[in-house]
C-alpha cells in the first residue's frame, strides 16, 4: 500500500512539472495554412482570395504561413469537393469558396459529403453586374434599349451557376429572346469570348467589373452595363454598395422603367430565390467537417480583425472597388445552415430551368 501510494505521488509530481506553454501556444503556431480557391486563377474570386489570404495571416495567432491553391473545375465544385473529402481535418487547409452556398442549396446531392456539415469559418455578401456589346442589333446606346435588341447570346460557368441563373431569369422577365451558351472555365475566358463576339452578354462580380470591364469594355464603348442583381429596398450594408459610383440601375429599376411596373410570377419567384442565398452568402470562408473547435474559433477572430484592418482597406480599395465585409461569430455555422434550405417546390422548378438551359 505504502509503495502503491508512493508510485501516485511520484506520477502526480511529474504530471504537475510538465510545463504548460504548450497548451496555451496559439492553435497555428509553427504550422502551415493552405487556402483553396475554387475558382481559376485570375477571377475575381481569385483576385479576393489572395487578396484575403495576404492580409488575413497578420491577423491568426500563432501567424502560419500561408499558400494559395487554385481548384477550378465543375463550377467550383472541384475545389468544394476535395476540401469535405480529401483535404486533412486538422484546420490547416481552408477554403475560399464563390458559388458553393448556392449549389448546396439547388442540389445538395451533389455533395458526396453534406455542405452543411462544414466549418463556415465566415460569409460575404455579394452581387452580379450584367453587362452587354453595344453592338447587338439593333445597337445599345442605354440599359433600357435592351428590351429591342435581337440575337443576345448569353454566356455563363454552368446552367446551375447562380450569376447564370440570375442573369437568363432577367432576361426571361424582360421578355427578351436569347441564345445561353455556358461552360466556360472562368470570368476570363468568358470575357474573351465577349470580346471575340463569341457571346455578346455576360454577368460578372463588381471587383471585375470595377477593375477590367468598366476601364476597358465600357470606356472603349464595346460594352456598355446593364443592370446589377439587388432586392427590392437595399439598404446600407447589402451588396448593392459594392456598385456606388457605377451608372448602373438594379434588374428592378431597370424592369420598371422597361415595363412599368415591378416584376411578379415564378420567373421572379425564383429571381429572389436565388438572390436572397447568392446576395447573403457569395463568399464562404469554411474549414472541412470535423475541424478542430480552437481552428474555427482562431480564424473567425481573425476574420472579426481583418474587418477593422485598415491596410487592407486601402488595398482592396485599390484592386477591387471596394471593401468586403464579412459577417463571422459563434452563430455563422447556424445561419449558413439554415440559409441554403429552400422549399422543394422551389428546387423543382429551378432544376426543370436548369435541364431547359443546359440543353
């Protein structure tokens, strides 16, 4: 007994001597971070993720080094894929996502592993501007000549892509006769397809738009903007801002001012449908299923920093127009989740738009 008791009080004394800077060292000390993009390089989701990534690492505690992945492919799906299926559940590899809120919400069974079980570390809102040549019959010299025109071709990233999705729903609205021709790989290619008179029409982020349409299409006066994708009665802080300064009407004021009246009916139904997950949550900031609880708590803090870095700002307002504000706490997870449900109906209807669009 005496010898029994002895042996505990030797292992408590060593246990009370082990120091315990180890427990307290920030989560990312000595380790690597990988940022998965997915999107191609030089997009605009590209352009914001790297621009985040930068940034963002002075903020992380413990300050890991950082590296960029670009996984394009399937509309962002590649890049989504990989990072619930295969990528290590550690915290070290997190993802930089445009799209992904929306395609869980239209088809979740494309997920192989639930999108909802994800760690959303942060979200961003967003928005689409729709622009066109000026030279589509019969010529476009304002947003509302659009209701003339004849032989629109429409280009997108995919039938389900929602910048797609909004963009051929406006055009149907409209009443306005179009061709869709879709799977290009990225905002680039799109974009040369443009220029190539390949498409005549295509829908872009404001970072793009600001920073390569609008200087070069628009000035040239190749192309001239449309309308921007906004709800009814935007206030301060909705995506909207991200367009101040454009000349540029939302798809509702330039409806009313076409037909006179605001839109109604499933087309528009699915309209804000679509915009009301796209608009919230463009941008996800998320961490694989499983992650470490001190990974998703050391990030989204850094993400609450980076909101107040005034660097960044600076910076973002040089590249992209505009200064991303993400929404991060202790109930993102909850609303995401909650966010990307939508009534089945509702996913019938859009599902029978999507196999009309991809025919």
């Amino acid at each position: 007994m005496f010898a029994l008791r002895a042996v505990v009080i030797l292992i408590c004394a060593t246990l009370l001597s082990v120091p315990h800077a180890s427990a307290d060292e920030p989560y990312y000390k000595g380790k690597r971070l990988s940022l998965i993009i997915n999107f191609a390089a030089g997009g605009p989701t590209d352009i914001e993720g790297r621009l985040l990534a930068k940034h963002l690492v002075k903020h992380i505690d413990g300050h890991p080094g950082i590296i960029v992945q670009n996984m394009d492919g399937a509309g962002g799906m590649i890049g989504a894929g990989y990072l619930g299926e295969v990528a290590p559940k550690d915290g070290t590899v997190l993802g930089y996502f445009t799209g992904s809120a929306w395609r869980y919400a239209n088809n979740p069974e494309r997920f192989r592993v639930d999108f909802r079980s994800y760690e959303f570390v942060a979200y961003q809102p967003g928005t689409s501007v729709a622009y066109m040549r000026t030279d589509v019959p019969p010529g476009i010299k304002e947003a509302t000549d659009i209701a003339k025109t004849t032989g629109v071709v429409a280009g997108g990233l995919g039938a389900e892509n929602s910048k797609d999705l909004l963009l051929r729903l406006g055009l149907d609205m409209l009443g306005v006769p179009y061709k869709y021709v879709t799977s290009y790989r990225g905002s680039q290619a799109a974009r040369l397809a443009l220029q190539q008179n390949e498409i005549n029409m295509y829908a872009e982020s404001p970072p793009s738009y600001r920073a390569v349409v609008e200087p070069s299409l628009v000035r040239s006066g190749m192309a001239i903007g449309i309308w921007y994708d906004a709800n009814p009665g935007a206030e301060v802080g909705h995506p909207s801002q991200q367009v101040q300064g454009l000349p540029l009407l939302s798809f509702t004021e330039l409806y009313g001012k076409i037909k006179g009246a605001m839109p109604s009916g499933p087309f528009w139904e699915a309209y804000r449908t679509v915009l009301a997950i796209n608009s919230t949550m463009q941008r996800q900031i998320v961490l694989p299923p499983g992650a470490p609880p001190a990974a998703v708590t050391t990030l989204r803090a850094a993400v609450q920093r980076l909101n107040d870095d005034k660097e960044h700002s600076e910076e973002a307002m040089r590249t992209i127009g505009f200064v991303p504000e993400w929404v991060a706490g202790p109930d993102t997870n909850a609303e995401v989740r909650r966010a990307i449900t939508i009534s089945p109906e509702m996913r019938a209807f859009i599902a029978d738009y999507v196999r009309r669009g991809a025919r």
